[in-house]
C-alpha cells in the first residue's frame, strides 16, 4: 500500500466527521439546486414595449410618351422619375397607396381624397406666406381596411393644361408677386379600432409638380411612414434554470451520496483506522521528509559498533539529539537505519518495516549472549534487524573470499 494511501486513509479516519458533515453540505447544495431546476416554476416580471400600429402612405406616378421621337418611342412608359418632359409626357399619371399594421385587431375605416392645389406663394422672406390658393378635387375612395390591407386611389393631369389653368388663377387677381405651385394632394381620414383601442387620425400627403421650361419637376416625398405606440406592459414570465442548477445540482448530489456510502462502507469495514505498523511507518515517512535537511547518506566504519549504543524511539527524537550536539544523522540505506554518533555513544534509530515490504521480514539471528539475545528479541517486534547482527553481516561480506 503506497505512501499517500497511508496519508489518506490518516486524513480521512481523523476528520471524518467533518468529512461526513462537508459531504451531507454538498448532497444537501445539489438537491437544493435541482429543486430549484426541475421541482419549481420561477417567475419574474419584465417589461414589454405597448401595442404599436405603422401607418404608411406613397405616391407611384409616371408618363406614356405621347409624342415619337428618336430617344423615346412613342407610347413608352416613364415611371417614378425626377423630371419628365412638357411636350413628349404631359399627362402625369398617378397612385396613391395607403396601410396600415399592428400588433393587434383591429378594422379602419378610411377615405383618401385627391386633390389639384394652385396656389400662389411669397418666399422673398424669411416666413413663406401665400397670396391665393385655389383646391380642386380630382378624385375620393373609401375603403374599411383591416392590419396589412392597402387602399389605393388614382389620379391624373396634364401638366401643360395645369399651367394654362394656374397663369390664368393668377391673371384673375392681376399676376401676383409670389411663386406660382401645382400639386397633387391626398388627405386621409380614418376612424376605427387599433389595437382594440378606438382611433381617428387625418394625414395630409403632397406631389408636388414644378414647371421648368421644356420639363416640369416631381417632388415625390417617398414612404410617408408614421408610427404610434401605446404603454409599455407588465408581462410575466417563465425563468429557465441556468446551467449550474440543470447539470451542477444532480451532480452534486450524486457526487456527495457516492462519498458518503464509500467513506461509510470504508469505515465499517475498518479499512480506514491504521494499525500500529502502519501509523508507525507514517510517522517515519513524515519525519524523513521534514528533517531531510539534517539527514546525509553514508557509512560508518565499523570500529563504530565497539561503541555504547543508545537505541533512540524516533526519526525525530534522533535529529533532536543531532541538533542539540552540532552534529548530523547519517542514513545507512542497505541496512535501514539512521545513527548519530556524539562524543563515543552512538544514537541509532531503526525505521519500521513498509507494512507492503514482504522483503523486509528477515529472522533475526541468535547469539549465545542471553543479554544480546533479550535485546534481539525487543528489537524484532519494531525494528528490522540489531545494529550488531548487521555490522556481523558486513563483517562476514568483507571476510568472503568470492567478495570482489
């Protein structure tokens, strides 16, 4: 049985109550966790953004070419663009698209009306004011529109007939100052139900056509998006375990049982408790390995064995008497122990026998010295072998003629 089985087994049988109660924590933590995991529903509250409705208007126009030619062809479609030409596309061909969205039920009823607005503008200053303005109404649609559904209204004019029609307004009231504008403009109206809230809203969308020369100008505004929201909300949710309660608390539970059946078993069966040899021989290795410092390896001649010998009970009774006579303990390895010689009395201690060193069980010689042989017969219940019997051995290895 190796060294650090002794240790432990020494730990465990000398702490093992708090082994016990640190294992029943740990069983105890990871059933505590998978309760938490697998026997109960957390909850918790968080905050979700209102109810939301995006209402979207966009105008789509374009000219069929009304005169042939060698860049465009006659009856040609010119579509969504910037500028078109007075002569070749006078008719302005439009569609206005209107819908709605939301994140919940809801019907609309809505009426886009589309109108031809003249008018006659200062903008010499800084605030632009308008000196007349004449509204004439090309065409209306009514529709009820659920979430996601599209109300469309068309609309056409010509332009040069437009700018006859707008010199003329402005003629009436002797040709003002101002800036003359053409444009076609939708007004929406629409009351309802959003998001199971009633709701009645107006929007105004203008394409305005600005004459120039041989060409007139469109100013499309593009996607007119407007968006509303109601109040945030309380919702309550479901909290998942995260992973040290679905994975972390089973194991520390099974983990903890495991180790107190084992160290359960392991103490009714006594193999944990340390006999004598085995305590003793976890002493030695302890002492060995703090009072390496003071221990050398080497031999000691043999006249030493004339000398009184003190039979000392421990490695660190040993280096004591070392310490306190300025002197060092030698380590005879072939014959297993540690001496310590001051003045002419020489202090010896013999480690245990390993407890798993069949090797070790050597039988101890006899002499006819009644008085050698009680102290052999002492010696042999805790040490391997007597200082004289192994000096006897290295005597008769150096007298053997086969010796090289």
């Amino acid at each position: 049985m190796s060294a650090w089985n002794r240790r432990l087994r020494s730990v465990l049988d000398r702490r093992f109550v708090l082994f016990v109660l640190l294992l029943l924590a740990l069983t105890l933590a990871g059933g505590w966790l998978s309760y938490q995991a697998y026997g109960t529903t957390e909850t918790a509250v968080e905050q979700r953004p209102g109810p939301t409705a995006t209402f979207v208007g966009e105008f789509d126009h374009g000219a069929d070419v009304a005169v042939d030619g060698p860049v465009f062809a006659e009856g040609e479609r010119l579509a969504n663009r910037s500028t078109y030409f007075t002569r070749t596309t006078p008719v302005l061909d439009g569609r206005f698209r209107y819908t709605y969205s939301a994140t919940g039920d809801g019907n609309l009823s809505v009426t886009a009306t589309v109108d031809t607005v003249f008018r006659s503008v200062d903008d010499s200053g800084g605030d632009t004011g308008e000196y007349w303005r004449v509204r004439r109404e090309v065409n209306r649609t009514s529709a009820v529109l659920a979430p996601t559904e599209e109300l469309d209204v068309r609309f056409s004019g010509n332009v040069t007939e437009l700018i006859d029609e707008i010199r003329r307004y402005d003629e009436s009231v002797g040709r003002t100052p101002g800036s003359l504008e053409i444009a076609f403009v939708t007004t929406v109206t629409a009351e309802g139900t959003v998001n199971g809230e009633p709701t009645a809203r107006s929007q105004t969308y203008r394409l305005g056509v600005d004459p120039d020369g041989s060409v007139y100008r469109v100013a499309d505004p593009g996607p007119v998006t407007n968006e509303t929201s109601g109040p945030p909300r309380e919702v309550r949710v479901e909290v998942s375990p995260g992973p040290l309660e679905r994975f972390g608390g089973p194991a520390a539970a099974v983990l903890g049982l495991l180790g107190l059946l084992s160290l359960g078993h392991l103490r009714y069966r006594g193999r944990l408790a340390l006999d004598d040899r085995e305590r003793a021989t976890l002493t030695f290795e302890r002492d060995r390995s703090e009072y390496d410092e003071w221990i050398t390896t080497g031999r000691l001649p043999r006249e030493t064995r004339e000398k009184p010998t003190v039979e000392v009970d421990s490695l660190e009774g040993l280096v004591d008497v070392a310490i306190d006579s300025d002197r060092r303990v030698i380590e005879h390895e072939s014959r297993r122990e540690f001496v310590t010689v001051v003045d002419d009395v020489v202090y010896r201690f013999a480690p245990p026998r390993d407890p798993d060193d069949e090797s070790d069980q050597e039988p101890i010689p006899t002499t006819d010295d009644p008085d050698e042989s009680d102290r052999q017969s002492h010696d042999s219940s805790s040490q391997p072998i007597t200082w004289t019997d192994r000096e006897d051995e290295d005597a008769r290895s150096t007298d053997s003629p086969n010796r090289d």
